[in-house]
C-alpha cells in the first residue's frame, strides 16, 4: 500500500486536477487514515458539480466518517448516496471495502 500511496502522491504532482485523489482515498482508506481518506475524498468532491460524479467519492467519505466513529451521520449520508447511485456500494465492496 506504501508503494500505491508513493505512485498516486507523484501522479497528483504532475496532474492535481486529476482523479487521483479518489485513488489515493482508498489507498489512505486501506491504511485506515481515514481523515486521509475524508480530506481527499473532499478536495475530489469540489471538483465535480454532477451528482452521479459525486457518488463514488460522497459514499468513500461517508464510509470513513462512520470508520472515524460518527456512526449516525455517516449512515444518513450513506442513504442520500445510495438514492443517488446504487453502484457506489458495489465500486467499493468490489475494493474490499464495506460500511
């Protein structure tokens, strides 16, 4: 995982417009730093204006604020994101990562 965090941290120099920082959230979500993986998954979500481009990182962060231990509000998020986007759940399951 250090080596993915290293490769994403040289491709965000060279194109920090990029989605990048959605990778490496789940780089960062996959060495549990989660405020790590909010930050990215933050700055990732100011980029993007449509609502089904948002899902996939909305649903990242709320994972991780649930994992931070704000359970109750990272689930109503989780909610709104799953009304948005079905496949969101499954992008993530499908990295190894559930709620």
């Amino acid at each position: 995982m250090q080596r993915a965090l290293s490769d994403c941290n040289i491709c965000l120099k060279k194109e920090p417009k990029s989605d990048v920082l959605f990778h490496r959230g789940i780089v960062f979500f996959k060495l549990g730093r989660f405020q790590s993986v909010i930050d990215d998954f933050d700055a990732d979500l100011k980029r993007k204006s449509e609502p089904f481009e948002r899902a996939l990182s909305l649903y990242g962060h709320d994972i991780s604020i649930i994992r931070s231990g704000d359970n109750r509000r990272g689930r109503i998020d989780i909610a709104s994101v799953k009304f948005l986007d079905v496949a969101s759940e499954k992008h993530f399951i499908d990295h190894g990562i559930k709620e």
